[in-house]
C-alpha cells in the first residue's frame, strides 16, 4: 500500500514519514506549499508541483492555521480515494478557536466558560460581569502566541479596545487555575497514545513548549481519556492532540492540536510516538482496502435490492411533526430508509419536498 505526508515537512513530519515507511510499500514526502487544487465543472483537481498528483492508498495531511483552507480543499477532493485522518472540515474547524468550541459544546465536552460578543459595547457588558482574571484569545492563534492573560477589569477593559481598534476578532474565556500546568493527551481513533504534562515557566501563564514550558510524564485517568476522545470525535480528527486544564472542576478541553510536535510528548511519555501513529494510518488504510472490497460485491447486492425495491417504493400517510423548526419523521421511515444515525447524506430540498440520499 501506497502513502503520502504532506506537510511543511517539520521533524515530526519526517519521524512519521520514517516509522509509516516500516509499514507501508513507499512513503512520499509532499511539500504541502507545492499544492494546487484547481476547481471548475469537472471534477476538482490537486496537483503538486503543477503535476496531478498520484494515487494513494492513504494521505496524511497536516500543516499550520495558515494553510487551513488549502487542507480543507485538497482532503474534500483526495478524501473520496485515499485514507485520511483527518476530515476535511477538521482543518477549518479545529483551525478556529471559536469553531472548535462551537464543535465541542454540540459534542457536550467539558471546556472552559467561553464568551463571544458581537460589539464592542457587548464585550465590555462580558467584562463587567465576568470573574477575574480572565483570558483573551485570538481565534486563530498558535503555541501560546493569541493567549492573553487580563487580571482585573481595567486591565481587560484596555485590552477590548485595544482588539477592537486593531478589529482583531477574539474570544473571552475564564481564567484556568493550574499553577501554569496543561495537559496533552494523543488521541488515535478510539484511544489515547500518549499524553505528557506542561508546565509553564517561571511568571508565564501558558504551558506551550515554544514559550519555554517543560514537560514531564503524565498518566490520564479513564475520564479524561474518554473525553479526549470525544473531543478528537467532535472535531473529526482521528489523530491529534487535545489541550486540557485540569482546574478545581476538573478536566476541561482548551483545543485540538491537528499537527502537534511530537519531540516534547514522546520524551516525556517514553511512548516512540510516530511508531503509533505509523501503526494507527495503516492499520486504518488496510481497514478501508478490505472495506471497498468488500463493499464492492455488498454494492452489486444492495443494487438488486434497491432495483427489487423500486417496483415497491413504499408510500405513507403522514402528519409533519415540526419541533423547535425541526422536522420529525416518523421512526417507519428511518427503518425501511435504512439511513443510520452520523451517515453522510445528501438532502435535495424544494418547496414542498425533501429527498435524502445516502453518499
Ligand atoms: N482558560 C484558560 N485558563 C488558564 N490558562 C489557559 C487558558 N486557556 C489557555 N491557557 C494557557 O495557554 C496555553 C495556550 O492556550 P491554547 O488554547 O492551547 O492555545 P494555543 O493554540 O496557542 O496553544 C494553554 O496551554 C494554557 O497553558
Ligand atoms: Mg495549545
């Protein structure tokens, strides 16, 4: 089986690419500023070094908030032949702060009290009300760098202008007692791979290891575990990182890290982390070939059930059940159309009519 990585092609990119080559036939290494992906009314096209690019059995794609959008377009279009990790919304979402908040809140995770204002006017109602200190942060912000720290009223009340007058966009959050100590937690699938602990330097607040955090080993317990998971599933992202403080109410996600480092987690957790994540990619890669086999002779039959079925497309008399603007079906109709809960479906939608199509 054939891979890629591409990335900025960091350290870690090149451990990965080292432990996937004990697995896979070959391991391309693709410079993820080399690509192009080129839209119109045939299908979309990626190419890199403006050749399209070549067949795999899986891609493994990463890169900064920078390159967010180019991610995005490249999986939506590579996705459909290849294993991926990552889902392509992922990239835009976890990307965004406010997205992945957004995504974890739906996905009822544990995190922080964060605040969102549309004026300024409104921001300043937050800051009245809030306890301190508090936490300002920009959406698209990395290794610490759009973290800011505001300990009384006045001091955030400068900070809001300041945003507003440089029409900066942020978030508000409450502030995390941890002692300037941060947990990372590995995720791969349904499991966690590693995890380490950070901690801040002396007179810093944020444990990021860019700005100087050290890190040392750290065990979770099942809950922060599983809700590490549950993060990682929110975000669509089964491989990445998710940023924990552990505070008087307990562990609570601050982000999900779509291409953490891996040189700071694997010394401190001993686990050789890109040889799990080799493992995980082609353990999937393998999952997904046996799959489309298979799903290729399943298809045959569900096509003559489907053929048998049309002759007979069953028809029912119902009244619409409409709650809070949503439509509710009734639960015949989930069972003759087979459609499972999280499938990806298309819905056709006109005045007067609805039709939902499974991808
Ligand atoms: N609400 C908070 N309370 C206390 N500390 C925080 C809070 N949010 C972030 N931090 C500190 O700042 C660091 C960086 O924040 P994070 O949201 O992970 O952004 P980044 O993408 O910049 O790493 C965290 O690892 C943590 O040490
Ligand atoms: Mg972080």
């Amino acid at each position: 089986m054939k891979a890629a990585v591409i990335s900025l092609g960091s350290t870690s990119s090149k451990w990965t690419i080292e432990s996937m080559e004990k697995h896979f036939s070959s391991v391309d290494a693709i410079d993820l500023r080399s690509i192009e992906v080129k839209m119109g009314s045939d299908k979309a096209q990626v190419l890199a070094n403006g050749k399209e690019l070549a067949e795999y059995d899986c891609i493994f794609a990463k890169g900064s908030f920078r390159y967010a959008q180019i991610l995005r377009a490249l999986t939506s279009r590579l996705g459909k032949t290849s294993y991926m990790p990552i889902l392509p919304y992922s990239f835009t979402v976890g990307h965004d702060k406010l997205l992945t908040h957004l995504a974890l809140q739906h996905f009822k995770v544990p995190m922080p009290n964060t605040y969102l204002a549309a004026t300024s006017q409104g921001g300043k109602k937050i800051l009245e009300k809030i306890n301190y200190p508090i936490i300002f942060k920009l959406p698209s912000g990395t290794g610490g760098k759009g973290v800011m720290y505001a300990e009384s009223y006045a001091a955030a009340n400068s900070l809001l202008d300041t945003l507003t007058t440089l029409r900066q966009p942020f978030l508000i959050q409450e502030y995390i007692e941890t002692n300037g100590e941060d947990i990372r937690i590995l995720v791969a699938g349904d499991k966690v791979i590693a995890s380490m602990k950070r901690k801040a330097m002396d007179g810093e607040k944020r444990a990021n290891t860019h700005l100087g955090g050290a890190v040392e080993s750290y065990i979770p317990n099942a809950y922060t575990k599983e809700i590490s998971v549950r993060a990682a599933k929110a975000l669509g992202a089964s491989l990445c990182a998710v940023d924990i403080l552990e505070g008087s109410k307990g562990p609570l996600v601050v982000e999900v890290n779509l291409s953490p480092g891996l040189k700071g987690i694997t010394e401190a957790s001993g686990v050789v982390v890109a040889d799990k994540i080799a493992e995980y990619l082609f353990e999937q890669t393998k999952l997904l070939k046996d799959k489309g086999t298979k799903q290729g002779a399943s298809e045959i039959l569900k096509e003559i059930s489907r053929k048998r079925d049309d002759a007979t497309e069953q028809q029912i008399i119902a009244q619409l059940d409409v709650r809070g603007g949503r439509l509710l079906l009734p639960g015949v109709i989930t069972k003759i159309s087979d459609l499972a809960d999280g499938g990806e479906c298309v819905i056709k939608v006109k005045e007067g009519q609805i039709i939902i199509e499974r991808i």
